[in-house]
C-alpha cells in the first residue's frame, strides 16, 4: 500500500478543552491511485491531510507511507496548498525551484527535470516571467510543478483550485489531473465540491462530522475510464453526485 491508516485518531488539546477531530480512521490507497475526500465542513479533512504529511501525530492508530510509519515530514510525499503561494518578487523558475535550493537539492539534474516539467506543460516561455504575468491556470499548473520538483511519490491536495472562479476551476482541475496521471502519482484530494471529486477520482471517500469516521467509500466504476469533463456528462456521474449529497446532508 502507498498510504495505509488503520484506526488513526487525533485530539487537539488547547486552553478550552480537548477537541476530538479525528476517530479511527481507516483506509488505505495504492500506488497511482487518485483518492477524493469529502466531508461536512469541521469535519477534519485538512487535518487527514497532515497526518499523512507528518505535520501531525495521531495520539492511536497506524499512520504509514510506502510501507513505513509516518514519524515526520517524508520527500515521499509533496503538498499542494489552496493557495499557490508564488512569490512575486522571485521569476517563475526561481519559484518553482524553490523548494529544491530550500532542501539544498537544486543540481543540475534536478533543475533538468524541472526544465523538462516546464516545457511539457507549455510554461517554458514564462520562466523568466513574474506570477503576476500568467493566468490563474497557470500559476497552479507552476504550483504543482514546485512540488514535483522534488519527485515525491504522493501528492496531497488541500483544496488547490478552491480560489478559482467556475470556469478556470474547470479546466485547471482537469488540466492538473492529467498532469498527475503523466506523472504516475498517487494523489489525494480533499475537496468541498462533490462533482470534482466525482470528476478526477478512483474512488471518492465520505468523512462524517467531527469526529471525523468513514462513513463510505464510493468505487467509480466505468467514470474512471473517462476524462474529467466527460464524466461529467456520463448519467452515472449523476448518480454518484445524489448518493454523496446525501450521505453528507445526513451527516449535517
């Protein structure tokens, strides 16, 4: 298994009390899958998130990578934040090779591969660029260009096309799930909006309320052989939207 939780459970501590956000939480996920979350607001999916990323430790359970426990941060595994948080004042190759000079990893034959992640992608013309200079699409495409740049064999995904207005969400969501798939990624998304999880995943797992517990895991059957935009007009692609919608008005 790429990503294996058994029973994994968190409690925040603070001035007001305990907060249970996490309660034996299992699922596991194989190499170049694409796994979606859902859940209600609260409910912990961002938390889910560092857990796997080893920004957090889980107080019982089995938090493992590729086969190992999770104790710390791992080069096994990138984060792509909500935000792009490209740095206006560095050029498009400086930010995307900042991770790289940040891990003191930036030799030549990573910065190769980073040049040949920028042509594939149609970004090469705007290395020398600011972000201020490209489209939205593209400064996500730039984002998720920063994390491959270390090669990490899992990515993370925390709401990344979530300040995108519909339409560019559209095509930049579609765009990045093909870039994952080039890539043989394995990929985990946590996402409010149930028709783009429906839309790039494998399968698409339902978190109740906090505590947070699994309440489901939905296999997307014959979606997963089309692209995102037509999954969207399949009518299974309906189907699994109601099913979802209802599981979390239950979970409120």
């Amino acid at each position: 298994m790429m990503i294996e939780l058994r029973q994994a459970a968190l409690t925040y501590q603070s001035p007001e009390g305990e907060t249970e956000a996490l309660r034996d939480i299992t699922f596991d996920m194989e190499e170049g899958e694409f796994l979606s979350i859902v859940g209600p607001s609260g409910c912990g999916k961002s938390t889910l998130l560092s857990l796997i990323a080893g920004l957090e430790r889980p107080d019982r359970g089995l938090v493992a990578v590729d086969g190992e426990a999770v104790t710390a941060p791992s080069p096994k595994v990138g984060f792509m934040p909500q935000r792009d948080q490209l740095f206006e004042w560095r050029s498009i190759w400086s930010n995307v090779t900042l991770g790289l000079q940040v891990t003191r990893r930036n030799d030549p034959a990573r910065q190769a591969r980073v040049r040949q992640l920028l042509e594939r992608y149609g970004l090469a013309d705007f290395a020398g660029k600011r972000p201020s200079q490209l489209s939205g699409g593209m400064r996500q495409r730039c984002a998720l260009i920063r994390t491959l740049a270390a090669d990490p064999c899992i990515l993370l995904l925390d709401e990344p096309f979530s300040a995108l207005d519909y339409q560019t969400r559209l095509s930049v969501s579609a765009d990045i799930h093909h870039i994952i798939r080039q890539e043989h990624k394995t990929a985990l998304l946590v996402t409010h909006d149930i028709s783009e999880a429906i839309a790039l995943s494998d399968r698409v797992a339902v978190l109740s309320k906090r505590p947070a517990v699994v309440r489901s895991v939905h296999q997307l059957g014959p979606l997963r052989t089309l692209s995102p935009m037509e999954r969207r007009g399949a009518p299974e692609f309906q189907e699994f939207f109601n099913l979802i919608w209802k599981e979390l008005d239950v979970n409120g």
